[in-house]
C-alpha cells in the first residue's frame, strides 16, 4: 500500500525564498502530509511539474497542489515579470485542471520582502 498525503507543493529553488516558503507551509499544511519539490523557475519547465504531479498523486494521492513562483526569478531572466509569472501560473492550473479535474489548485507569487500572495 502506498502512503498518502494531502498536498504536492511546487516552488523555486531560489535559496533567497526559502524562508517564506517554509512560513507559509508551517501555516497552510499539515506537517508530514505533503510532498514539495524545488525547481528552478517554478511552473517554467512544464513537463518537469507534470511529471511530478503525476508521481505526486499516483504515488501519494495527493489531491491539493500548490504552485509558486516568485519575483526576480533569474530562471526567467528578463522575462520574468509579475505579469508572465501569473500567466504561467494561471496555464499551469488550467493544464493540469484539464489531466485531473478533481485536483485543488492553488496559485502563488512571492516577493522579495514576503508574503506569497494569491493569484487567482
């Protein structure tokens, strides 16, 4: 029997974030019930998330992913503006709403000076 979890997380890598990261994960998972992954640039590399969402839910059956992408992400480079990181944010839950109706998506952008916010 496989174990089970509630949530995958997704975020940067970026080691300045990290802090943030974990604050929010303190105040909106449940500790031992999750899965996260780094990567660099967040949603950037979509093949990279969809695997992991798969592995995610057929290994863990989470049911509720978080997707986070920040501010000065330099995987983006200059391309990285609040606008294109909530667009692709946007895409990213739309794809995998498409492949897997019954997740929960949730969308965040990060600043430098914290808090993740919502994108909705």
């Amino acid at each position: 029997m496989n174990p089970r979890c509630d949530a995958l997380i997704v975020t940067c890598f970026d080691f300045r974030f990290q802090h943030f990261f974990d604050q929010w994960i303190t105040a909106h998972l449940e500790p031992g019930r999750y899965d996260r992954v780094a990567l660099a640039g967040g949603v950037l590399n979509w093949e990279v998330v969809s695997h992991q969402v798969e592995l995610a839910r057929r290994l863990h059956g989470v049911s509720r992913v978080v997707l986070v992408n920040h501010e000065d992400c330099m995987a983006y480079g200059e391309e990285g503006t609040p606008k294109r990181h909530r667009l692709d944010l946007k895409l990213a839950r739309e794809r995998l709403l498409e492949q897997y109706p019954e997740l929960t998506v949730e969308l965040y952008y990060a600043r430098l000076d914290g808090p993740l916010e919502p994108v909705e």
